[in-house]
C-alpha cells in the first residue's frame, strides 16, 4: 500500500468517528492492518488539516488520551472542537477517555484492508 494510499484509508475511518467518540492512533493503525504505523496515522492526521475535505482529526489521541497533536490545530483548536462536542479535557489529556474510546476493530466491519 502506497503512502497516499494508506493515508485515504486513515482518513476514511477517522471520518467514521462518531460525534463525542475518540479513538488513537494506534487503534486506527491496528484496524488497518499496520499495528506499527500509529505515527504514520499521526503524520496523516497533520496532513489532513490541508484537505479541501473536513477529517475530524481532533478526535484521534494517543493512546493514553493526550491530546499530543494539538499544535498541528494552532491555538487551542483541538481541545476547543472536543468541548463542542462534550469531551471534557483536563491538563491536555480527556477525561473518562476510556468510556469514550471508540474502537473501529470492534465498531467498524474489516473492509479497509
């Protein structure tokens, strides 16, 4: 799978994301097929902020909930979106972030692969 390639699939289950969900990156990475990738999701997420299209890339963490790629949203963008969305945030990390974890292995069919 090419770079482009594997970055659509990331942006296909981002987008799948429910509203007031999170998941990380390694999760993503995991239901591609590419356990090891994570912070090749993470490099997609930054990616995605040049995209004509809106990938909802404030609700992907790292796996301890932190919200690690904050400055690729400028200011306080990222935590502001979360918020919106009801997700409380305290010291840049969610709270109750396993409650709100979404899992696209367990959410999602396998049909990225």
């Amino acid at each position: 799978m090419t770079k482009q390639n594997f970055f659509n699939s990331v942006f296909e289950v981002v987008k799948l994301i429910p509203y007031g969900r999170v998941t990380s990156y390694g999760a993503i990475a995991a239901y591609l097929g590419a356990k090891s990738s994570s912070r090749m999701v993470g490099w997609a997420m930054n990616a995605s902020h040049g995209l004509e299209e809106k990938i909802p890339a404030h609700r992907v963490l790292n796996r301890n909930g932190l919200l690690t790629g904050k400055m690729h949203f400028g200011g306080n963008t990222m935590q502001e979106l979360l918020e919106k969305e009801g997700i409380e945030i305290e010291n840049d990390q969610v709270k109750n972030f396993k409650t709100l974890f979404w899992d696209p292995e367990k959410e999602l069919m396998k049909d990225f692969n």
